[in-house]
C-alpha cells in the first residue's frame, strides 16, 4: 500500500482501477500535396465539422456544469473562426504544399507558443486551448473519431493533463475519479470536475506503472492510494457506500418540492461560503440561496476587496442561480473571523464586541462598496441583502439611509439594478423580543440559531467544558423562534433560519409547525430535509 | 473615424471570455474596428490577436471604428466594456 497526496478538487471516494490515459498523440507526417485547393477545402470540411462537435460539446456541458462554465467550448469553436489561425493554415498549405494536418499542427504549435511566452499566468495557459482545438481538427482529418469511451469497466482516470473538452467528453458512466499531475485548482478542468462532482486530485507525482492497479482516490483529503490492504478497503467502501445512499435519496427527491402530506410548503435554501461551493447547490436542488456569506471575499485577500472584484463574485452567484434568490449576507468579520489589514483590536470579549454589522455603520466606505456591488449585480437575478447582528431599530434605520445614498447614486450614474428585499439576521435575543417592531421596517427575517443560541444560554460554544450545559433544543430557544416567527407574520413578512439548527432533522416538524417559511442549511442537508418534510403529515 | 478610450477594470483583463464576446460584439459592424493599447494594436473581430495583446487590469486602451457603421459601434462597444470589463 503506498500513499500520495495531491490537492483536490473535488471531494468524495472513488475506488477501482486505474486507467492511464495518455492523449493519443496524432501522429502528423509531413506530406507534399499537389492541389492546394482541394486541401483546403478538406481543412474547412473539417474545422466545419470541429466546431460543429463543440457546438455539441457546448450543450452537453451546459447541462453537466452549467452555462458560465460551458462557454470555454463557445470560445474554443470561436478560434476556429479565427481569420488569423484560418490564414495561417490556408498560408502554409499554398506556399509549402503541404498537406493540412501538417499546416494545422504547425499552426497549432505557433498559437500555442505565441501564448506560452506571454507573461501572465493566464493567458499563458490558454496555449492549452490552442492546442486542444488543433488537435481536434486533426483527429477529424485523420478520420479518427474523438474518443469518448475511456473503458469498459469503471475506471480512474491517471492522466499528465487533461484538456476542459477531454474532461466533459468522457463517458461520465465510467469515470470514478481524475488524477493528474499539471493542473491547477482553478483551471477549467477542476471547475468542470467540480461540477460534475467527481473525486478529483491535482499535484500528484503520477507514475505510468499504476495503469491496471487498485486504488483509492480520497478526495476529501487529498489522498491517493496505491494498491489498498484490507482494512483500508472496507473503511473505504463503508465511506463509499454512505455516498451512494446520499445520492440515491438525491436522485428520488431532485425535483420534487418540499411539500408535508397534509399540504403545507416550506422553502429549502442553501447557505454558501464561497462561489465554489455553487455546484453543490444546483446538484442538492436548493430553490435559492438563503445565506451567501460574503466574509470569504474578505478573509481571502490581503485587503479590502474592490467594487469590481466583489461585484464580479456577486454577480456569477446571481447568474449561476438563474432568477431563484439569492440573499446575501452583508460583511460579518470579526470574533472568530479576522482579517489583519481591518486592524481590528484586540478584545477581551470578540463575540459581544466590534463586529459584523457595528464595523459596517462606523465604517460605511466598506459598507458601501459591498452595497454597491450586490446592488450592481441585483440586475443579473433575483437578490435579496440581509443584515448581521442587529439589535435596534435605530440601526436599521441608518442601513436605510446608506441604501438610500447608494441608489441614489447608481441612479446618478445610470447603472442599472433591480429589486432588493433587505432582511435582518434575528441573531441577538434582543433583535427577538423586539422583533414585532422590527417587522415593521424590514422584509424578512432569517433567525441565525447559532449566535442566538450563545447569547440567549450565555454559553461560549468554543468552551468544550460547557458541552454538559449546552441544549440547543432549550425551550428558550424555541420560544424566541416562534416569537420571531409570529411577530413576522403579523406584519406580512417571512421568517426564515439560516443556522446549524435548521438542519437538526429532529426539529423539522417542530419548525413546519411553528410556522417558519424557509430553512436555509449547507447544501448536503437539503435533501435529507425534503425526505423528512414530504413524510410529514 | 471615431474612437473611445477605457481602463480596464476586470482583474484578470481581457481574457478568453471577454474577448470571445468582443469579437461577437463588433463582428456585426462593417467598419473596421481596432484595440490599441500601450503602442500595439488588434482588429477587434480577431479572437486569437486580442487576446495575444494580454490586456491586463488598469491597462489603458482606445477602440477605433472606421466606417459606415461607426457612430453605432462605438456607442455599442463602449457600453459593452462597461458592462463586461
């Protein structure tokens, strides 16, 4: 049994054996041709006949990763209509006689250098693309077809690289994971991986010699291992076997709407940390996002984020969801999460202290630059905002104003935005009990059980010594809930939770009964959730 | 002729995607139309050449149109960069 470790990309296990796949590398002799009309009329036949398949590729990607992360193969039938690579080809063929598959692998070859000597890192790794188109149009002068039957049997794919159209082009069927050595986290191939959801691992020292053997890809650790013993097996297949039935209850409740037996519905979001995490919201069939923390934005950077760079996160959420809503979360730093370049204080009590939305209204040239780009972005989709830690009606008040201030503004300059419901976080016992008056300012509510739970019990969830003490089921609790909940519906708004107690299954009909109309959870628990909801009578 | 100058906001410049929309958006337009950039220059209807400019952020660029049609494409290729760069 031997181990290596890889970065992954897309987490679940995979075991079989291992396919080493290696591009079949089309051999391209160079041939003297006599007509040159005649030649380049079999390169446009076939780079007609290339795109055409991109065209397909193109729609079998969206319906596997998405629009956003389909358009690569748009762009790649794009170069193809290229004048300056079509010229080139034409060029080589009449002035050297040459056939056309050597026209277009010498083509191929400049492009891709041309872009391989460029400086930045990006653009320099779209010789891959130009490579990856060349070879397609070759492989159809060749007669030979593209492969997409990788195997007979279910295999791992151990590969150098694999090229985005490569990736979506193999039979999903018998695809139990990728591992390559090139390959970065965020190349379009780890996206495409990510989407399909297939265990994946980039950076690992592969060897030509696994081809055939047993292995394991972990792709919740990074792990990969060669030729397994026994007990690692049976740990695996244990792990393996609880993700089947995961995606058995997936495949029987996809769809269906989170609806009890006596009729009464309920909202199923997802929360989200990062735009990475968007596949998992479309596969576990969220009807929206209910949190959209934005602190990743921040805490990721060495400082604050910009208008554009935020707008642009925003604005791929809004997109990728498609019109379902989207709410998002304003900045919510400091406690446990800290950014060095906010320079915040050390406190001697971080959760009562300078945080969340109290940064926000002290310091609003941050908080506008959030606004403003959730606001850019609301004209993509349906966007809700939500504010953390309120305690007062005074600071929802001010939030208005600003709001107000950044509308006015985006109207000035004429950029467009749409609709935005604002919500608060219920996450203070004091935002609950005065929530009947709160109700008449905002649009929503959405109860963080997590905080409220902390300051209601007076018990610090990071104190292990407390464990003994803490139930999250404590009536106090409860009743704050049903109190929120009600104040909510007297004024015509929706009351929603969006803390780790929406997911605990025990207390989903509780909250079904108690009036809730949404329940925001990580994405892997909206399932579970809908099996629960639609048993209920 | 007519021209419009921009600085690019996008934080990775005019990447594949961009540029791939750059061409779709000025391939309509019968004048002829040209990204200039730090002394170097594209037709804007050439997808591989754009991108072989490697357009950053904070590059500062001006788009030419001469033609016909160049009134219209200068307003629609402005506001495309705006919205999308």
């Amino acid at each position: 049994m031997e181990k290596y470790s890889g970065k992954k990309i897309c987490s679940g296990v995979a075991f079989g054996k291992i396919k080493f796949y290696s591009k079949e590398e089309n051999q391209v002799i160079r041939k003297k041709i006599k007509n040159p009309e005649e030649e380049i009329l079999r390169y446009e036949i076939a780079n007609k006949k290339a795109i055409e398949e991109l065209g397909e590729l193109y729609q079998k990607a969206v319906k596997d990763v998405g629009e956003v992360n389909a358009q690569i193969f748009e762009i790649h039938s794009m170069m193809l209509e290229d004048d300056d690579y079509n010229n080139s080809v034409y060029n080589l063929i009449r002035s050297q006689l040459v056939n056309a598959e050597y026209a277009v692998a010498i083509t191929g070859d400049n492009f891709a250098e041309m872009f391989g000597h460029m400086e930045d890192e990006y653009f320099k790794a779209r010789s891959i693309d130009v490579k990856d188109i060349s070879e397609r149009v070759i492989a159809i002068l060749n007669g030979v077809a593209t492969n997409t039957k990788i195997s007979n049997e279910a295999v791992i794919i151990v590969a150098e690289d694999l090229a985005p159209s490569e990736t979506v082009q193999m039979d999903k069927d018998n695809l139990l994971a990728f591992v390559t050595r090139l390959g970065s986290a965020n190349s379009h191939t780890a996206i495409l991986a990510r989407m399909m959801t297939i265990p994946a691992l980039v950076g690992v020292d592969i060897k030509k010699e696994w081809d055939g053997q047993t292995a394991i890809v972990d792709g919740y650790t990074g792990t990969l291992i060669i030729s397994p013993d026994e007990d690692t097996l049976d740990k695996y297949a244990r792990i393996h076997q609880e993700d089947i039935e995961k995606r058995t209850l997936l495949e029987t409740l996809k769809g269906k709407e989170n609806i009890t037996l006596s009729g009464q519905k309920i909202n199923l979001y997802a929360n989200i940390g990062n735009s990475t995490d968007l596949a998992s919201v479309l596969q576990n069939d969220a009807s929206g996002i209910g949190l959209f923390r934005s602190e990743f934005l921040f805490l990721e950077k060495d400082d604050f984020p910009t208008e554009e760079e935020q707008f642009k996160v925003y604005k791929q959420v809004v997109e990728t969801l498609a019109g379902k809503k989207v709410i998002i979360r304003t900045l919510d730093i400091g406690a446990d999460k800290q950014a060095a370049y906010f320079k915040l204080d050390k406190e001697e009590n971080p959760a009562m202290g300078y945080r969340a939305i109290r940064i926000c209204l002290t310091r609003p040239e941050i908080f506008k630059t959030q606004l403003r780009a959730i606001y850019r972005a609301s004209a993509y989709g349906t966007v809700s905002i939500m504010y953390p830690m309120i305690i007062s009606v005074n600071e929802v008040y001010k939030i208005k104003e600003i709001v107000e201030e950044i509308k006015a503004e985006l109207d000035r300059d004429e950029i467009p935005y749409g609709e935005i419901e604002q919500g608060i976080m219920i996450e203070t016992p004091a935002a609950a009990i005065i929530s009947d008056i709160l109700a008449k300012e905002v649009d929503f509510f959405s109860i963080g059980t997590n905080d409220l739970t902390q300051y209601t019990l007076a018990i610090d969830r990071q104190n292990a010594k407390l464990d003994d003490f803490y139930d999250s089921h404590h009536e106090a609790i409860l009743r704050l809930i049903q109190l929120v909940v009600n104040n909510a519906h007297k004024e015509g708004i929706w009351a929603g939770i969006c803390g780790e107690l929406g997911a605990d299954l025990t207390l989903t009909q509780r909250f079904l009964e108690m009036g809730l109309d949404e329940i925001s959870v990580s994405p892997g628990c909206i399932l579970p959730i809908r099996k629960i909801i639609r048993e209920i009578k | 002729m007519k021209s419009f100058n921009y600085t690019i906001q996008d934080e990775i410049g005019i990447h594949a995607r961009p540029a791939g929309l750059l061409v779709k958006e000025s391939k309509p337009f019968t004048s002829t139309i040209i990204l200039k950039v730090d002394g170097q220059q594209s037709d804007a209807k050439k997808l591989m050449a754009l991108m072989a400019l490697g357009v950053g952020h904070g590059a500062e660029i001006t788009i030419t149109a001469e033609g016909d049609d160049e009134e219209a494409a200068i307003t629609k290729l402005e506001a495309f960069f705006k919205a999308n760069l």
